[in-house]
C-alpha cells in the first residue's frame, strides 16, 4: 500500500504544472456553461438536429455529429451536449500533453520539470484559447472531428515503429472523422505517408527489405480500417438515397470554390452551364466570400434553376467546376493558397460574412444568438430534442466574463504560422547537421512523428481551402497537431554523444 501511494504521489508530481493547467480550463469551461447553459445554432445546426431526431442520414452533411446527438439524447437536453464536447476539448488538450510529455521525457529522463514545461506550454493553445472554447458551444460537427482527428494521431504516434493494431486504431479513428466532416477523407494520405516514414525509420529487427514489407503491410491494415466506418455509412446513406455517397449535392460545394477566379470569358461554358457564371464582386457589402455570394446570396445562379438543392444542380455544379478548374488551373491554385494563408493572417475582418462571422463569439444576448433566417424551425426542434434546455439563455456575470476572455486570448493567425515554421526549420537545419556529421547526426531526429503531425495540420489547413473555402472555424482543427508538431520538433530522439552537438539541433 505505501509503495502504491509513494507511486502515485510520484505520478502527481511529475505532472502537478500540467493539473493546475487543466483545472484552468475545466473551470473555464464551467463558467462557460454557467453563462451559456445550451448550445449555440448556426445555419447547419438545424440539419444535424434533425437527422438526430430520425436517425438518418442528412442528404447534405455527413451523419457523424447527428449519431452523437443521438446516443446523447437519453440524456435529457443540450447540457449534455455542451458538457461532452467539453470533456472532449479537455481531452484533445491532454492528448497533445501526453504526446510532448512522453518523447521529453524519454530524451531528458533527468529533467522531470522540462518535459512537463514543454508538455503545458504546447497543450495552452488548446486548453485555454478562446475560440476554441467558443467551438465547444457550437452545434456544429468541428468539435467532434477535431477530437478524433487529435485521437488518430494520438494512436498512431504512441509507438514507434507502429504496430499494425496501432495503425488500424488510428485509421479506424479517422475514417470516423471522415464521416463527421467530408474534409477528413484525404487523412488517410497523410496517416500512409506517416505510416511509411516512421516505418522505414523505426527500429526493428531484419534488413531494409523486412522493413519495407512490415511497412506495406501496416499501410494495408490502415487503409482497411479507414474504409470500414467510410464503407458502412455509405451503404447506410444508400439504403435511404439510392445513391452511394456522403451527401446528395457535394458538386454544388465544389462549385462554390470555383465562383472565386471562375472566368467565363476564359471558360466559354455552354448555354446550359453559362447560368452558373458568377457575378463578382458581391453587391452587398456584408459579403466578403464570392464563394458564400455564388451558393446563397439574392445574386446566386442557383437561384435560376431551382436553388442549390435543385433537380438539375448537382449535374451542372459538377460540369462547370471541372471547366474552370480545366481552363484555369494557375487561378484555382492561387485561389487555394490564398485561402490557406488567410489563416496566418492577424486581425482579419468578418469574413466569410459579417453575420457567420458574429456566430464565432459568444453573443451578448439570447436573441443575437438564435439564427434569424431559421428561427420557427430552430426553436421546434430544439424543444424536441432537448425540451427545457433548448431554450437559449444567457446568463450574467458569467457570459460577460467569457465573452471578454474570448476577446482576449484567442490564438492570433501569426503565431499559427510560427508553429507551422518551427517543423520546417528543424528539418532545415538537421538536413545542415546530417551533411556535416554524416548519416547518423540525422537520424536522431523525430522525423516520422513530426513530419505525421505537420502534415496532419498542414491538410486540416488546406483541404477546406481546396474544396469548399476559407472559415475562422475550419482553422481550429489544425491547431493541436500544429502545436504538437513544433514541441516535436524540438526533442531529438535519443540522446547525442557530448562533441557532436546535436543537443541543440531542432528534430
């Protein structure tokens, strides 16, 4: 009993910086929830309420947030609800500690206060940023896909070299976020390319040749596991649509990214497709997305032939995107990169619009905060789903104290693109070291774990710039890997002899 307890209080000490991080954002959260006891509804919110209450598939988002409405629904209202993603924010945050906390350790087992430093300096933007609190209040599915995209990376970079289990786990995690959010299906290239370097790089037993195939054959297991999730709710969306998919309308979404640089002078569409033409820059000017103008403005071509959900859409969305990306590829790319550094960008005005904009603070009142445009339908199913919590309240002082701690400490766009850097210039300079030492001063470097959670962010960045466009809210996912990749990047894997300098090296 007192070796337990000796072992425990050991335990406690190694981490008791990282525990009074954490009571901070536990009780950050529960004055958040004292201020806003309910969720917060956006445009999407009804459609994920909805497919909650029939449990079937939505026909115009992934059904991965409605099933977890849905097993959260014997538990009597939105508090739950606010409460799970919550202990799933809590938890992404731990995650990245664990990861930091275990590589520092292994390097610096002499050091017990440096990794837990480092461990709480790169879990901070996740635990205690702003908007990232704001995101758990959302009825919105980015909380949920963020935690399992954290999850799979967690899982994949626990061991080194992966076990298959491990790779199938982690793949298992991210074909559940591919069915949360659309943009979580190219995960599986980033978790393969991590797959192979980490494999190649890992240590084991046999020659290179043994290697490669323990490496194809983990790559096999994860691209399995990533389809069964993937696999079943597409069968399951068919055996509602007819169709096998995600949506019934994904071209429609891909054409909006093209009403960005679509030039029909360039394009000369068809007179079937030449409706589609866009009209920029939009008239109103509380507008700043040509993307959001295309899809749902007074000015939107869908708006002639029969709205976004048409009969005819989704055919000619799908015709005049792969014309103007055909006739203008440079234009698309440029469009692309654009939109990705938008993210790095400080102080950004509202965009994609002033009003999707407001729903990323937290409002000051119970009626700034309902969606307008959708009002009737929002408080109908609210009551239906979570009866007396689904009424929006705003409780004072606590939502005044919330709303001035989102305003003030949020991860600003620069310091993202500081964290994006740090990878880059570690492996800069371990490429310098390995040309000056030879193979091995090299080898010592984190690659494979670094490069997984650089890649992981990198694509959280990009895939929605690349297919839909860009959003303050499709930004918060990236962080944790981001944050995860720096702290990496500066622990080498073991530890270096005295002359060789590569104690100091990034890894």
């Amino acid at each position: 009993m007192f070796r337990r307890l000796s072992a425990c209080g050991r335990w406690a000490w190694r981490h008791a910086l990282f525990a009074g991080v954490l009571a901070a954002a536990a009780t950050l959260r529960i004055v958040a929830a004292a201020g806003y006891p309910s969720m917060l509804w956006t445009g999407d919110s009804v459609v994920y309420v909805r497919a909650a209450l029939t449990l079937t598939p939505a026909a115009h988002h992934p059904g991965g947030y409605p099933i977890l409405l849905w097993l959260l629904r014997p538990l009597h209202g939105f508090t739950a609800v606010v409460a799970a993603q919550a202990v799933m924010g809590l938890f992404t945050g731990v995650m990245v500690y664990a990861l930091v906390w275990r590589a520092a350790r292994a390097r610096w087992p002499h050091r017990p206060w440096l990794p837990q430093a480092l461990g709480c300096a790169t879990s901070i933007p996740v635990l205690l940023d702003g908007d990232r609190l704001q995101l758990e209040h959302l009825l919105v599915s980015d909380e949920l896909f963020a935690f399992l995209v954290m999850s799979a990376v967690t899982v994949l970079l626990w061991r080194s070299p992966v076990p298959p289990w491990s790779a199938g786990a982690a793949a298992l995690l991210a074909g559940c976020a591919a069915v949360t959010r659309i943009v979580g299906l190219p995960l599986i290239l980033v978790i393969a390319t991590g797959l192979v370097v980490t494999g190649l790089n890992g240590a084991g037993a046999g020659g290179g040749a043994s290697r490669r195939r323990a490496s194809g054959l983990t790559v096999i297991v994860a691209v399995g596991a990533f389809l069964v999730p993937v696999t079943a709710y597409m069968a399951w969306f068919h055996s509602h649509y007819g169709e096998w998919g995600f949506n019934r309308h994904s071209a429609v979404w891909l054409y909006g990214r093209t009403a960005a640089f679509a030039d029909c002078a360039r394009i000369k569409p068809g007179p079937d497709l030449a409706v589609l033409c866009p009209k920029r820059p939009p008239s109103d000017p509380r507008i700043a997305s040509p993307v959001y103008a295309a899809m749902f403005s007074e000015e939107s071509p869908f708006r002639r032939i029969g709205g976004i959900y048409g009969p005819r859409s989704n055919d000619l969305a799908r015709r005049f995107l792969w014309a103007a990306i055909k006739a203008q590829p440079v234009d698309y790319l440029g469009v692309v990169a654009r939109d990705t550094l938008r993210a790095f960008a400080p102080g950004q005005p509202p965009y994609p619009t002033t009003w999707t904009e407001a729903k990323y603070h937290f409002p000051k009142s119970a009626r700034t905060a309902l969606n307008t445009a959708a009002a009737v339908r929002q408080t109908e199913l609210a009551a239906a789903y979570g009866g007396a919590t689904g009424v929006t309240r705003v409780v004072q002082p606590y939502a005044r104290w919330v709303r001035a701690y989102q305003a003030r400490l949020s991860l600003p766009g620069p310091a993202l693109a500081v964290l994006m850097l740090i990878p880059v210039i570690g492996f800069a300079a371990r490429r310098r070291q390995r040309r000056r030492h030879g193979t091995e001063a090299g080898a010592r470097g984190r690659g494979g774990e670094v490069l997984t959670a650089w890649l992981m962010a990198g694509a959280l960045l990009v895939i929605p710039a690349a297919s839909a466009d860009y959003d303050p809210r499709y930004v918060l996912p990236a962080i944790p890997p981001a944050c995860l990749a720096a702290a990496l990047t500066l622990i080498p894997r073991t530890p270096a002899p005295e002359h060789s300098g590569a104690d100091v090296i990034p890894g």
